[in-house]
C-alpha cells in the first residue's frame, strides 16, 4: 500500500512515518520552535 502525506500529499517512504513526509514535518518543526520561542519571550516580558 501506498501511503501519502497528510499535508502535501507526497508519496512517503518506507522510513516515513505517521503519514507525514519529513519535510512537513520540519516545517512544522519550526514552526512550533518559532511559536515557543515567541512565548518564552512574552513570558519574560520582551513583547
């Protein structure tokens, strides 16, 4: 069976898992970082 990604819908590979490609999953990633990052700042009161 093939599977594809969740969110681009590239066709994964075998060392691929949970239906997201690895290049999805680093953009999400860093997203997340960036969304973390952002919070720990607000929360020492630099925004």
């Amino acid at each position: 069976m093939i599977k594809k990604c969740k969110q681009c819908g590239k066709v994964l590979t075998s060392g691929e898992s949970n239906n997201v490609c690895d290049n999805c999953r680093k953009l999400k990633r860093d997203k997340q970082k960036a969304v973390n990052d952002a919070r720990k700042l607000k929360k020492k009161g630099h925004l």
